[in-house]
C-alpha cells in the first residue's frame, strides 16, 4: 500500500520532471493521503483506541522528521525507493506500536468483562465460597496460590492449565516477590486471573505492631495498582495468621480477609515432589465450596491439571473470583 503509493508518487514527480522544486508538494500529498491510508489499515488492523487525530498527529510528524525528506531532492529516483521502504518500515513500526498500545486495553476491557459479572457468591466464617442466589451451583471450589509471582515457567503452566479448564483462581501475591517481578504480576491479570494481597514480606502479621501491618498490607496494594491498575480485594494473612489488628486493616482497605478450608499441604515436607499426595490431600478434604490453598511450587504446578479433571469429575466447578461479594456473611 505503502509502496504503491511512494511509486505512484515517484510517477507522478517523473511526469512532472520538477520534483525537486516541488518538494513540499509531494510531502503535503503525502501526509493528506497517509491518513487515508492509515485509517484502513487502522480498521483492519483494529488499531482501536487510536483516534483518527491521533494518527494523523504520527503521521505528520513522520515525514516532517525523515532525514530522507532532504536525500530525495539529491537523487530522486533511488532515494524515493528508499524513503518508500523506510516509510513502511516506519509504518511497521508504529502499527506496532498502537498495536502495542491497543492491546493492553484490550485485554484490560477483557479482563474487566468478568466484574461486571453478577456477584452470586459470597465468602462465609469459616472461608467457605457459597451461593449467593438459588441459581448459583453449590458445588464449586476456589482455586488460590499463593507467594509468588515466582517464576513464568511455572506460572505459564498453572495459567495454561487454568486456561485448559476455563478455571478462575486468585495469586495471592507478596509485594517484595512484585517488586522483583512486575512483569509476571501483568502476566497473572493479562491472563484474566485474580490477584490478591498475601503481605509485603510474607511475615508472621500477629506479631507486628498496628503500624507494621498497615505498611506490609497496603504497600502491595500501592504497587499492585501502579503495575496493573487495579487494587486487590481479597487478602489473605501469611500462615494464615492474622488477629483483629489485621482483619480490621484488610476491612479498612476494602480487602476481604480469608485464610482456606481446604489445605493441599503443598507447602509440607510431605508433599514435596509428590503431585499425586497434593491431589489427594485436596480430594481428602474435598466439599462444596472448598477454599483450596495452593502455591507456586513445581508439584503443584505438575498436580493442576490431574486435579481440576478430578475435580470436574466429581461434579465441581471452578468459582471465579469476581464472583465473590466483598463481604464475608
Ligand atoms: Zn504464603
């Protein structure tokens, strides 16, 4: 498209053997049919987001800041071949950069969809997922893991296993383990998975003053915005560790305390390389509702997908997170 249209130019420059006193003549044609160009491969490109303004902003800019602009009027003919290239390579360029910055949003709206979902779920005292209205299926588990974001092998194999069972699940998070990996933290929320708050440091909470909790609760929540826009709203303590100190801090920052009901005990010795020992734990402890505390750990990873086929076997279906009111009851 691009190239026809610089031929098409360089033809038209020939014809008219003045091309070099015609420089700003061909830039303006340029930059008037750019856009038009822009706009369609804008449209098949779905470069959404983009206002048309925008993109003639680009586009103006470009040829007015080509250094090959000044080349042409010293050798027509090879230097419009050239500028041609070099301006599809711009193009190139900047559709992907609007690609680059439609995608997020994409993903963003995408990922939104799911809260806007009805809340028919809700979190009882003893941390139990149950149905909020009648239509809302009684066996369901919540899927958690926790301490990461560790590693992208072993979390692209817990998203993909997810992904494979249209299951939902919430990454309780460390904010230190954030800080060391905010790219994995974008990847867990790309991926339309929920995250949420496990303390900055993963320390005994109980034993902090009220001033110490404050800080490791809401720094994550500080940084877990900067890097994806949204605050967490679920909160679990480390060790499950929490008191009317902690409890009354997660209420205050809109966050629901939970600990599990279901522990596969992956953290334990016990279970140590042995994905099979973390299903049966899980399946041992297994009624409607579980709260299934899992981690970032390589067994883990390796159980997922035994699991959640176990799991659906026995009737069971995934709740996903965005579903659970903000409430416990
Ligand atoms: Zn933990």
């Amino acid at each position: 498209m691009v190239k026809q249209t610089a031929v098409l130019l360089l033809a038209a420059c020939l014809t008219l053997t003045a091309c070099s006193q015609s420089e700003p003549v061909p830039e303006s044609t340029e930059t008037s049919s750019q856009p038009g160009q822009q706009e369609d491969s804008g449209t098949s490109n779905e470069a959404s987001g983009q206002s048309p303004e925008d993109t003639m902003k680009d586009q103006t800019e470009t040829p007015t800041e080509a250094p090959s602009t000044g080349d042409r009027q010293d050798s027509p003919a090879s230097s419009e071949e050239s500028e041609a290239s070099n301006d599809s390579q711009d193009l190139a360029t900047e559709g992907e950069d609007h690609q680059g910055e439609a995608e997020p949003r994409k993903n963003t709206d995408q990922g939104e969809q799911p809260e806007v979902a009805v809340m028919r779920y809700h979190m009882n005292k003893i941390y139990n997922i149950v149905p909020s209205e009648e239509s809302a299926p009684e066996k369901v588990v919540l899927l958690t893991f926790d301490d990461g974001p560790k590693e992208e092998e072993m979390l692209l194999q817990l998203l993909d296993t997810l992904d494979k069972h249209d299951a939902k699940a919430i990454f309780f998070v460390n904010g230190y383990r954030v800080e060391e990996n905010p790219e994995l933290l974008k990847l867990i929320h790309d991926r339309g998975q929920t995250i949420g708050n496990h303390s900055w440091d993963h320390i005994n909470l109980k034993k902090e003053n009220p001033a110490s909790v404050k800080q490791q609760i809401e720094d994550v929540q500080q940084i877990v915005e900067q890097e994806i826009g949204v605050k967490p709203r679920f909160f679990r303590p480390p060790f499950g560790s929490g008191g009317d100190t902690v409890k009354q801090t997660a209420k205050e920052n809109d966050l629901l305390f939970m600990t599990w009901s279901n522990g596969s005990l992956d953290w334990d010795a016990s279970t140590r390389n042995k994905p099979e020992a973390v299903i049966r734990n899980v399946m041992e402890q297994l009624h409607p509702g579980s709260n299934i505390l899992m981690h970032e750990l390589p067994w883990t990873v390796d159980a997922l997908d035994e699991l959640l086929t176990q799991l659906k076997s026995k009737g069971y279906g995934f709740v996903n997170p965005e579903e659970i009111e903000p409430e416990m009851k």
